[in-house]
C-alpha cells in the first residue's frame, strides 16, 4: 500500500468530498477513486458509502482513518530520523516559509533564534504559497509552516500562533479612480470590482468574510490565479485586489495601496502545525515563536 494512497484516504476522509479531495491532493477525481478502490480491495472491506450526492465512512472506514492517521506519522517521523542520522544532527525539523515579503519579515527572524538556541537541529526550509503550504503540513511533508491565517478560514487539525498582523489596503491601477483617495471605506467596495486569486482560498475567504462582516457584497469579482499573475492582472484593468504592503516585495509596479478606514482590516501571519505531529523539535520551533 502506497504512503500517499494512504494520504489521499485521510483527506478524503476529512473532506467527504472527492472533488476537494482529489483537488488538495493535486490529483484527478478518477485518479482519487482507483486510489481508494485499490485500498479497499486491498483490506477487502468498503471505507466509504458512496451516493449521487453524498459520501460517508462505513465502520471499516472509521477505524482505518485512526490507523492510517498513525501510520502516516509515524512515517514522516521515520523519515526525519533517518535524515538526521545522515547529517550528524540530532534531528531534523522541516518548515514551509511563504516566498514573498512575510517570509522574510516573519519567519527568517524565526529561523534565526530557533538556530541559535538549537545548532544541533537540521532546519530543512521549503517556500511555496500558502496553498502549497498547507498541502504540504497536510500530507506530513513538513512540521509547520509560516503563512496566513483567518477566523474565516478554519483548517481542522492545524493550529496556528500568530506571529504578526499587517493592514490591509485597497491595491488599485495608478489610473484607477481610488488611487487618489486618501482612504476607502468598506462601503465603497459594494460598487466595485473585486480580485481575487484562484489558488488562495484562505486570502479570499478573509477578504469576502471582512467584507460581509460590515454589510458589503462586492459588485463583481473576478480571479487570478495566483501571487505571480496578481500585478500583470491588476495593472491596466479595474479591479481592486485588497492585500498588505508586503506584496511591494514583489517588485515595481504602477500601484495605488490605499489605506482601508476600518478596524479589523488586517491580515495575520502565523506559524501552523498539524495538531498531534510527533517531532520533537517541533515544540522548541513553538517555543521561539
């Protein structure tokens, strides 16, 4: 039985749903089920009730998600002990950092005092989005990740500390006609068009969620598909992304960042871990946060 069939299992099983599933997984929803059919006909019982509209766990199905989640586990642990074992170190501790302006402002100043206080740990660094991040905290790949977080956006099993906040602002083309504003008010966004990015469904769900807390349904929305399509998408259009000014980070562009006249308006940066990891160090990392 392959290590990410068994993955793949526990994510469906928290999701209940093969197309969240198969698109966390990176995978095809017919790629997803063979995966699950050759699980099931390996332990030779059904883990899941199948229907037009829904998808359950059978008893079997119970029981092999509280294995497979040891199992998994103890396999990232395996992995990282025998790493260690390679390098002379006394462990191994792998952390996802986002590769834009919070990484550096957030997670190297963290990277930094965990060295320090730790010289006999291997700190493996990965970057990615935050989507990648929490693909990766998910399938065990690492021990926690510095990205964002929102009340709006729960993830089960992931716990998150904050290590900052940063105000949100209204991005907007300099020929935009917010550009010149000294501030916008929630309000204003009920007659504009909104951006958001495909691949970031945490950053999107806090925008939408700030913005219904205060009433306000945007006029239109429109996508991207991620961070490195955000300023060629923006520039020359009509939209307005809401986001920090860490985004300057990723390089010159003809750019409006106006200042949004509410409280609550911020976005939070935070180091997450899967509740119940088994490395070590991990603890120490939470302790440096």
């Amino acid at each position: 039985m392959e290590t990410e069939h068994i993955h793949e299992f526990l994510t469906l099983a928290k999701t209940l749903n093969y197309s969240r599933a198969a698109e966390a997984c990176h995978l095809s929803q017919s790629a997803l089920s063979r995966h699950i059919q050759s699980i099931e006909a390996e332990l030779g019982v059904a883990l899941f009730v199948r229907t037009k509209s829904s998808v359950a766990l059978t008893k079997a199905g119970e029981i092999a998600v509280e294995e497979f989640t040891v199992i998994e586990n103890r396999h990232a642990s395996l992995l990282s002990k025998l790493a260690s074992l390679a390098d002379n170190f006394e462990g191994v501790l792998n952390l996802g950092m986002l590769y834009y302006g919070a990484g550096s402002r957030y997670g190297y100043t963290l990277v930094e005092r965990f060295r320090r206080k730790n010289p006999q740990v291997k700190l493996v660094l990965t970057s990615g989005q935050p989507h990648k991040i929490a693909a990766d905290l998910a399938a065990c790949k690492i021990d926690a990740g510095v990205t964002l977080c929102s009340p709006f956006a729960q993830e089960q099993g992931i716990e998150h500390i904050v290590l900052g906040r940063e105000p949100l602002y209204a991005i907007v083309p300099n020929e935009h006609p917010w550009a010149l504003l000294s501030a916008v008010k929630p309000e204003a966004f009920a007659g504009a068009t909104l951006l958001l990015q495909e691949e970031e469904p945490t950053h999107a769900a806090h925008v939408l969620g700030l913005l219904r807390s205060c009433g306000v349904k945007p006029h239109d929305v429109v996508h991207t598909p991620n961070i490195d399509t955000l300023m060629m998408t923006l520039n020359g259009s009509n939209a307005v992304f809401v986001g920090t000014k860490l985004l300057e980070a990723l390089g010159p562009a003809d750019l409006a960042f106006v200042p949004i006249a509410a409280d609550g308006f911020e976005l939070a940066f935070s180091l997450a871990y899967r509740t119940g990891d088994e490395n070590e160090f991990l603890a120490r990392l939470i302790e440096c946060a």
